[in-house]
C-alpha cells in the first residue's frame, strides 16, 4: 500500500471510532424510556461494529473475507440509521446530533457501499 492509502485507511479507522463514541455520547443524552433503553443498546452495538469490522476487513487472510467484513460494516451502519431514526429525543440540541449521526450514517453506507465496488 502506498502512504496515501494507508492514511485514508487510518482516516476512516479514525471516522468509525468517532461515529461510535458520538453515538454513546449521544445515547448517554437520551430520556430514560423504556422504548430508548431498548434502542440505544441496539445502537450502541451497531455502531461500534461499523468500525470493528472495518478493522477486521483490514486485517484479512483474504479477499472473500475482506468483501464479507465491509459488507458487515455497510450492513452495520444502515442498522445504525435506522435505530438513529426510531430514538425519541427531547430537545433541538439531541436532534440535531441526531440528524448529523444520521448523515455520517449514509456517508459511511456510502463509502463502504464503494469499497465493495472497487473490490470486485
């Protein structure tokens, strides 16, 4: 690999681990209802696997498993989206993280969306 391509590799190492750390910071925000109890333990979940298997594809023995980990992280970042759109939130302040998470939700759907082109 070439430096670049190690640096945007890292960059989205780095893009994932922030997506799930605004995410806790996020749920952490979040009323205490029952509904979102059970959701945000799903969004945490999800969020941090856009990134762990990110990682994982990195790290891969082969192609095959590389393709099946970003497709893992493409899945995981929708699931996300979708558990983002269903969370109740009190203030204009949470909704607006909301609305970021969302987009940063569909910008990694949509790069890994990509990966998985360029790798066929």
């Amino acid at each position: 690999m070439t430096k670049i391509q190690n640096s945007k590799q890292y960059d989205l190492e780095e893009r994932t681990l922030n997506f799930a750390r605004r995410v806790i910071e996020f749920v952490n925000r979040l009323p205490r209802t029952l509904p979102n109890l059970e959701i945000s333990k799903q969004l945490v979940r999800s969020s941090g696997s856009v990134g762990a298997n990110y990682i994982e594809a990195n790290e891969a023995l082969s192609k095959k498993d590389f393709v099946v980990r970003i497709k893992i992280s493409r899945k995981e970042s929708k699931e996300s989206r979708y558990w983002l759109r269903l969370v109740q939130v009190n203030n204009r302040k949470d909704e607006k993280e909301r609305a970021y998470l969302i987009q940063e939700a569909t910008e990694l759907m949509k790069i890994f969306g990509s990966i998985l082109e360029k790798s066929k």
